[in-house]
C-alpha cells in the first residue's frame, strides 16, 4: 500500500486515467488543468490528513472501478470531487477544517 503521503505526484495520474478510460478527450484535458490548478493547494498546504482522506477516496473509487460496478464507481468520484472542492474553499477561506471531517 501506497503511503498517502507520497501520493500526491500520482493524484493526476490517477485522474488522468480514470478520464482516459471514459475516451472523452475534452474531460481528459479538462482533468489536467484542473490538476495544475489544484496542485498548488496540495503542494503549499501541508494540512494533516488532507492525503489520507483523498486517498481513501481514491480507493473507493478504484475499488468500484476494479470491481466493475459503475454505480458504485460514479458516486465514491462524486463524493471525491465534493469533499475535494469543499477542502479547497475551505483552505481558500482560511477556514476551520479542510479535511471534510
């Protein structure tokens, strides 16, 4: 098991590839920008647990995926990216608990 502190590098991968599986090349691009965006919030913020807790959505997500249930896989990407975007509002407001706990 990956640690979740070394990780971060293989965040855009992972999204990268989950939006080349959907051969949707516009999402595909769009996921990378989205990444260079976002790489500064996990890159300049060391928030304790902000990895861990992407990482386990990242594996509920791969988890979903490897077992080919796409219900599955839709809402744990969905839980992901609504906790992500609520974490970055929240650092971007300096607010009280980034991790979404």
């Amino acid at each position: 098991k990956l640690k979740a502190s070394e990780g971060g590098p293989l965040d855009g991968e992972f999204h990268g590839a989950i939006a080349r599986m959907t051969g949707n090349e516009v999402l595909a691009e769009q996921i990378v920008r989205l990444q260079q965006w976002t790489a500064p919030f996990r890159t300049t913020f060391k928030i304790p647990g902000y990895a861990d807790h992407a990482y386990e959505e990242h594996y509920e997500v791969y988890k979903a995926i490897a077992d080919s249930d796409p219900k599955a896989a839709n809402l744990a990407m969905q839980k992901h990216i609504e906790t992500s975007r609520d974490r970055i509002h929240r650092i971007g407001e300096g607010g009280a608990n980034p991790h979404g706990l």
